[in-house]
C-alpha cells in the first residue's frame, strides 16, 4: 500500500498540472462572462504561472524522495532546458525554432514525466533568454509540457524499433504537433476576440459553430506558421534524430537510482553497506 501512495503521489502531481492546463485554456469558454475584456489572461496569468511553478517543484521533490530522479536526472533535466532555450533563441527560416525537437528526442529517450519537466523548464528558461515574459508564458509551458509527455509514451514503443523506423515515427510525431502547438496556443487568447467578425468567437455559438470559426480562424493566421514549424520539427528529427538518440541514451543508466535504502533499517542503527542494490 505504502509503494502504491508512493507511486500515486507524482503521478496525481502530473494529473493535475494537466487539469489545470485544460481549465485555464477552456474556462473562457464556459465563463465568457468572466473572460476580462481588458486583456487575454492580464489577471489570471501570473497566478497560473505560480501554480504550475509549484507543482513543477512538487513534482521534482516528489520524484527524488521516491528515488525515481536523483542528482543526476535534475542536472541533465537543467542542461537540457538551458539547451532547449539556447535552440529557441535560433531563428530558423519561416518561423521554424528549433526548441521543439530536442524535447521530443528527449522525452521519447527519458519517459513521459520527465518530457513534461522538461517542457516546462524549457520554455521557462527561454523567456529569460529571450525576455518572453507576458501572460502567455504559462500556456506555452504548459503547450510545450504536453507536447514531451505525448512524446515520451511515443517512446515507450520506439525504442523496440528499428533506429531508423524510430526516427521517423518521432519525425511524424514532431510534423503533427507543429500544427498542434499553435492549434492549442491560439486558445489563449482566441475566445478574448469578441469582434463579431467571421474569425472571431460568440458566446452565443454552439460547439459545432465555436469549431468552425476556430478553423477559419487558424486557416488564415496561423496554418502557414505552423507548417513552417512542423517541417521543421520533422526535418531535424530525420537529420539529427539517430545520433542525437544515440547519445542521450547513454545517460539513462546514470540517471536511475543505484541503490534504494532501508529507511527502516537505518533508523534502527542498520548498516548502510547491507542496503539492497
């Protein structure tokens, strides 16, 4: 029972950083009369922000006293998330960036957990980076988090493929959630829009009228970005993807725990010589 509530702590962490991800993109929807016209988010950011922040360090702290991270995972988890931040200061042709396909290869390398850490470490570091702070920072860690789970539970399958058939599924992975990025991210300030113009949202519209409006919407202004960006994800993936998986797998092994101690038996004087390996 103890190893289960162990186990569902982190996980129930994780749940509800996604819960409250989805809440804070949707709420607009289901509360227009709450949705500030003064701004998208001006109010509620900071304190989504703040909210994630902890249940980031939550997690994290949750992770090592359980013994599924150690100093070895958060070093890596750091200098991924300054690696990734460093990519997103490139600029790559057509609005392409680069941020996005070091987190799919990592994640699909470490697991779902630690490509959610690591979506939102990233994209936090680079708004220091690149002083992208505004109230749609929470939603692209958040965006971005999503993104390295989805790819992590990808990885879980293709690491029993062929090198190269893995690469290109992690390929198609990065080209689909090029689209998927910028579909979720529009959310943010998407239903703050109340123009009354064909591209714009009603709260009068139903599900299937809020949809098409939506397509409309991301047809005009943000389909061609975001082709730009999943053929870029998709490119780096094919080009970098084997190598890059290559290497980063040599560091699972120093990332897992070596020794799980006896909590019980060290606090009765035990010798921690006979902890089980």
């Amino acid at each position: 029972m103890s190893a289960f509530v162990d186990r569902a702590r982190p996980l129930t962490v994780y749940l509800l950083m996604t819960v409250v991800g989805v809440a804070a993109f949707l709420y607009p929807f289901w509360l227009p009369a709450a949705s500030a016209p003064d701004g998208a988010h001006r109010l509620d950011a900071p304190i989504l922000a703040a909210v994630v922040a902890a249940l980031v360090v939550g997690a994290i702290t949750l992770e090592v006293r359980r013994g599924t991270m150690n100093g070895a995972t958060i070093s890596l988890l750091a200098v991924l998330s300054a690696a990734c931040a460093i990519l997103r200061i490139l600029g790559l042709p057509a609005g392409g960036n680069a941020i996005f396909f070091l987190v799919v290869l990592a994640a699909a390398v470490f697991g779902p957990r630690f490509g959610m850490l690591l979506g939102l470490c990233a994209m936090a570091v680079s708004a220091v980076l690149t002083g992208g702070f505004g109230p749609w920072l929470p939603f692209q860690m958040l965006s971005l988090a999503w993104m390295g789970a989805g790819a992590g539970l990808v990885g879980r399958i293709t690491r029993t493929l062929p090198p190269w058939v893995e690469v290109c599924v992690l390929a198609a992975y990065g080209w689909v959630w090029g689209f998927a990025f910028g579909a979720i991210m529009n959310l943010w300030f998407w239903p703050f829009t109340l123009d009354g113009g064909p591209l714009s949202w009603d709260p009068s519209y139903g599900l299937a009228e809020t949809l098409a409006h939506y397509w409309r919407f991301y047809a005009v202004t943000s389909f061609a970005w975001d082709a730009a960006r999943a053929f870029v994800n998709a490119a780096l993936i094919l080009v970098l993807g084997r190598p890059l998986l290559r290497s980063m797998r040599r560091f699972v092994g120093a990332c897992e725990p070596v020794a799980t101690f006896d909590a019980i038996g060290l606090a009765a004087g035990g010798d921690p010589a006979q902890a089980s390996p």
